[in-house]
C-alpha cells in the first residue's frame, strides 16, 4: 500500500485542478440538446463503451487497462486545447500536435509520484502508438462516439465535412475494420446518419459524390 504524503497530496490537487480544464473545454461536437460537448463528457461516454462492447470483441482485453486509457487519452488536451481531427491531416500537423500533447503529459504526468506518473505517461503513448489491441480498441470507440454524437446532435449543427465523412474511409471504417463487431457498430451509425440527413429532405447522393471526389 502506497502511503500519501502532504506533499504527494498538494500534487495531486494540482493535477486534478488541471483535469478539471477538461470539463471546461469544449469540443467541436454538439450535444442533443443543442450545447458544444466538453472533452470530459465525451471521454465519459467512452468509457461507458468499453464496458458495452468488450464482451463482443474477437481477442480478449485488459479491461481495466482499456478503461485507464480511455480516462486519460485527451488528458493533454487539458494544456493544449482541443483540436478537431480534419485540422491535423497534414504530416506536420499532426507532428506539431503530438510533439504539444507529449510535452503537456509529461508535465501533468510529474504531478503524480514516479510509478503512477510513469503509468499514465506509458498508457498514453500506447494509446497514440496504436500498437496494442488495446489501444486500436479504444482508438476506434473514440471514433465512433464522435459519430455518434453527431447523429445524435441536430443537423443544423453538422458542417459539410461532417456530411461528407460519413462516406468516407478514413474517417470511421479504416479504424475499425480489424474488429467485426465494431465495424458492424460503426456501419449502423454511419446509416443512422445518412437517414437524417435523407429525412432532413438533402440529395445524399449529391453529398456522396461529392465526398468521393473530395476523397481522390
């Protein structure tokens, strides 16, 4: 057993005050309510994914490993705000941006003591290796609660891209198609919003060719 200190202790209220941040930051999604969704809250649901879907999944998981990670993989965006994935496309983007999330972990990380600090620092860069079965895991449920979340928010919030990605590979499928049962989940929410926006009385075979020719 682990025995706090007063200075462990001051350390880690630091590094929860930094966590709060995350429920002030808001992401570039929408709620159902019509209100941006805070970092926090979707990394919640997330984790309420793990619990959902591991049982399905082909190879057995860590779970508890899965749930840290699924916890602490927008930890960075606590320093570093956060960025919208069609931001950071090109290579130096998304070099820029890892090289701001690392430096922001390793500071939020040195506010825990040595072995727990480590631990989180070795689970995050797990997650953005995406070289564990465990990390692929919890790459594509953050994939597919962000298209959830806009299925479930109102059109009027979507943007264009967002119309055209859910006809687009690289967006949803590419991340998922190593798990049968998460590319069969991926593939329903993918056609619950093509069915909005048909309800919605929009061409979507206009926005799907025009998605494939932004795809070339």
């Amino acid at each position: 057993m682990l025995n706090l200190t007063k200075e462990s202790i001051q350390h880690y209220i630091q590094f929860l005050n930094i966590a709060e941040k995350l429920k002030c930051e808001m992401r570039h999604s929408w709620l159902s309510s019509g209100r941006q969704e805070s970092v926090a809250e979707h990394s919640w649901r997330m984790g309420l994914m793990v619990m959902t879907f591991f049982p399905y999944l082909s190879q057995k998981v860590d779970l508890e490993k899965c749930l840290k990670m699924t916890i602490i993989h927008d930890l960075a965006e606590a320093e570093v705000g956060d960025i919208p994935v069609f931001e950071t496309q090109t290579l130096e983007a998304k070099k820029s941006k890892f090289i701001a999330e690392k430096m922001a972990m390793e500071k939020i990380c040195a506010l825990r003591d040595a072995p727990l600090g480590q631990e989180l620092f070795t689970l995050w860069e797990e997650y953005e290796s995406k070289g564990s079965y465990e990390a692929k895991f919890v790459n594509a449920l953050d994939k597919i609660e962000v298209f959830l979340q806009h299925v479930e928010a109102p059109l009027s919030t979507w943007t264009e891209l967002e119309k055209d990605m859910l006809f687009q590979e690289k967006w949803l499928r590419a991340h998922c198609r190593f798990e049968p049962c998460l590319l069969e989940l991926a593939e329903e929410i993918i056609n619950q919003g093509i069915q909005k926006i048909k309800d919605a009385g929009e061409d979507v075979s206009k926005i799907a060719d025009r998605a494939a020719t932004l795809a070339e």
